[in-house]
C-alpha cells in the first residue's frame, strides 16, 4: 500500500500543507527561522548540549538496521534512483513528524505519557470536550502493534539476504566487538549507544572520505536516474521513473512510519511543545543524512567492490546491533502491562502468516503488513489534519513568547484550572 500512487500523493500533499503553515506563521520573524537558528539563537547553551546528547543516544534506533533495510529495499526495487525519491519524501514527512512530537508533547500530562495514537486521540477529543471514542482508540491501538510487529520479519529476512554486504564469519567477529563494547559502556555507567554513535559516525565519514573520487558519479547516477534518464548500464539503474518514485516514496513514508510506531527513549525536557516538534524534525535530518550517506556508500561499492569490503562489513555490524538494540526496545514495549495483550496477539497473527506462506508459498505477511503500516499511516495523518489548527496555533504562541518575546492573551499553555482562578 505505502507504492500506491494515490497514497503518495496524498502524504505529499500532506507535508506541502504544513510546511506551508510553518513558512506563513515564521514569514514576519525578523531572521529566517530554520531549524539551525532554533540550536544557535532560541536554546541556552545546556539545553544544545542535552539536545546533542539525546541526538547521538537515538541514532542507533533511529538509523538502525530496520531503516537500513527500508533503503537498500528501495535501491534493489527503484534503481539509484530510488535514493532521490526518498530524499524528498523524507523531507516532506518532516514538519508532519514535528507536528505530531509538539501535539504529543501537549498532551503528554493528559495521556500518561503514552506513546501511542490512541492516547493522541483521547487528548484531543478532552481538549475539544467532544465525545470518547474508546472504540475508534483500540483500533489505532491495534494497527500501531500490527504494524510494528508486521515488520519484525523484516530484520530477520534481510540478515540472511545475499544482496546483504556481509554475513556468517565475516559479520561475526565485528559484531562480538561492538557487542562487548557497549556492554563495557553500561556497565561503567557511560551511555552506550551515544558511544557507538560516535564510533559509527566517524566510520561513517571515514568511508566517504576514501569513497570521495567514486561519490561524484554515484551521486550524478542518482540524479539521471531519478527521472529515467540513465544510460549507465548498472545493475541498480535503468528501473525507470515510476518503479524509483514508488520504491523512493515507500521507504521514505515506511521510514517516517517507523519512527513514529516505534517506542521511544526518554528525550530532553522542553517547556514548549514547538520545541519539541523541532528536535523531532532535528532527529529525522539526522536520520535521512545517514541514510543518504549509505545509500551513497552501497553504490560505490556496487560500483567499485574491491575498494568498499572493510568498510561495508564495519558498517554492517554496526548496523545489525542497532538493529538488535531496536528489537530490545520493541520487546520491552509490547510486554508493557497495557499493551501485552495486543502485541501477544498481533505477534501471533504475524507469526501465523509467516508459517502460512512457507507452507503454502504465498506472501500473505507482506499484504498484511504493508496493509497495516498504511492504514496506521493515514490513521496518522487524519489525526494530524484533525488537529492542525492547534499546533499552528501552538507554533504562533511559540513565536509570540520565545521570539517576539510577547505575551499573548490568552495564554495556551496554561491549564484550565489556571484560566478560572485568573
């Protein structure tokens, strides 16, 4: 479902309107607000450096292998092209993604703390004094555990892939290494995944520095093939316009859906919602240059193998543990007391339809969980257009007291019993 044209179009349609929503309530702002002006002119100096911190701390779920997965998919089924079109889709799911942070982080009191679109929707039927929907909530609730349990296959299926850069011994003993690494980390009481980010991040970098003379061809393939006008007899080219718009399309609205399905660290605190909602879009920036840069980085070494073995088989491994740190998290949060029952059941019901297609040959579990992530992705976006005046409103408060530095009346981030004692 997330390849269906009319699905694309329509969540492009959706990050056009909020982002043209952001552009008209910043236009007036003395300096062009961006995302860099918010870490450089609107933080303190300690509230940068937490940022930072939980930047690199959530690298390894954010960037970890289920991600990874998402864009090599795209490249084997769009071409290089692919990578183009998930650039863009990414950056349109940006500001939708920093919407649903700031509205979480509203009505974050109200709903517990729950991450979840159920808790989204009661908050947002309280605030509107409008009817409950318990009905409506447990659905959400069961496509968000369908959904992500849908894809846990995925990380398994991938590690035994043959178009996978490395496996078996070859994998192993990077893994070993990096495992016991961020055991060392726990137990001296250091943060281990802001650690391996770091790590990661340097190798990162290192391998496009020594890929520097075969970037500049990978990057022009990219761009031809992108709009079918590659002539490179490749392997990952000549897919033509529509397979790399869909195969692009999908890993960037696959990629935006897991982020938001996924459990969630504990971040830093911010007094504003519009905070919130710009270290959401910080993260997934974060996010899509990694994915870029591997994208990039997998071509190369298409192109040029002998000179990408190392390289590929570190970054692998550094792949597959963020990959293992992501299923302990998903672990964790559907053996929650609230959730065990749902995701029993949605594990179960996965579980049978990947017994059902080894036996029978079909592909019953891609269905039904590509069905699932696209219905929990327009769950997403109606409750998104259900609430957006409010976040705009919440965007135009931000403005008004951390940057005109202008008190508004009244004031939405007071509580109701706040405005009757006044």
């Amino acid at each position: 479902m997330l390849q269906n044209p009319f699905y694309l179009f329509f969540t492009a349609c959706l990050g056009l309107f909020f982002w043209a929503g952001y552009r008209r309530i910043f236009a007036e702002v003395p300096y062009r607000h961006s995302l860099w002006s918010f870490l450089g002119e609107e933080c303190a100096p300690g509230q940068r450096r937490a940022i930072v911190r939980a930047l690199l701390a959530g690298l390894p779920g954010d960037s970890g292998a289920m991600a990874w997965i998402l864009t090599m998919a795209a490249l084997c089924l769009g071409g290089a092209g692919a990578l183009f079109w998930y650039l863009v889709f990414s950056l349109l799911w940006l500001h939708p993604l920093g919407a649903l942070a700031g509205l979480w982080r509203y009505y974050q009191p109200g709903c517990g703390g729950r991450v979840e679109l159920s808790a989204l929707l009661e908050g947002m039927l309280c605030r509107k004094r409008a009817r409950a929907r318990p009905g409506l909530g447990r659905l959400f609730r069961w496509l968000q555990t369908l959904a992500l349990c849908g894809m846990l296959p995925l990380l398994f299926r991938i590690l035994a892939s043959p178009s996978a850069p490395a496996r078996g011994a070859e994998l192993l003993p990077w893994l070993v290494v990096l495992l016991a690494l961020w055991l060392l980390c726990r137990l001296v009481g250091e943060r281990g995944e802001t650690v391996l980010s770091l790590l990661f991040l340097l190798l990162l970098a290192a391998a496009l520095l020594g890929n520097l003379p075969n970037l500049i061809p990978a990057v022009k393939l990219v761009l031809l093939d992108a709009f079918d006008r590659s002539r490179f007899l490749f392997s990952l080219s000549g897919a033509g316009l529509a397979a790399a718009l869909q195969a692009g399309g999908a890993a960037g609205c696959g990629g935006a859906l897991l982020r938001t399905l996924s459990a969630r660290e504990e971040g830093p605190s911010f007094a504003h919602p519009a905070q919130a909602a710009f270290y959401e879009e910080l993260r997934g920036l974060l996010q899509l240059t990694v994915q870029l840069a591997l994208g990039l980085l997998f071509l190369c070494a298409r192109l040029v193998p002998e000179d990408n073995r190392w390289p590929q088989t570190c970054l692998w491994a550094f792949l597959c543990l963020f990959g293992l740190l992501w299923l302990g998290r998903v672990v964790r949060a559907l053996a929650r007391p609230e959730g065990r029952r749902c995701g029993l059941l949605c594990l179960g019901l996965v579980g049978a339809a990947a017994v059902w297609d080894i036996w029978k040959g079909t592909a019953l579990l891609p269905g039904l969980s590509g069905g699932a992530a696209g219905l929990a992705s327009l769950a997403l976006a109606g409750l998104l257009l259900f609430d957006s005046n409010w976040y705009f409103l919440l965007l135009e408060h931000y403005r008004d007291v951390h940057i005109w530095h202008v008190t508004p009346h009244p004031d939405l981030m007071q509580t109701e019993m706040e405005r009757k004692n006044m």
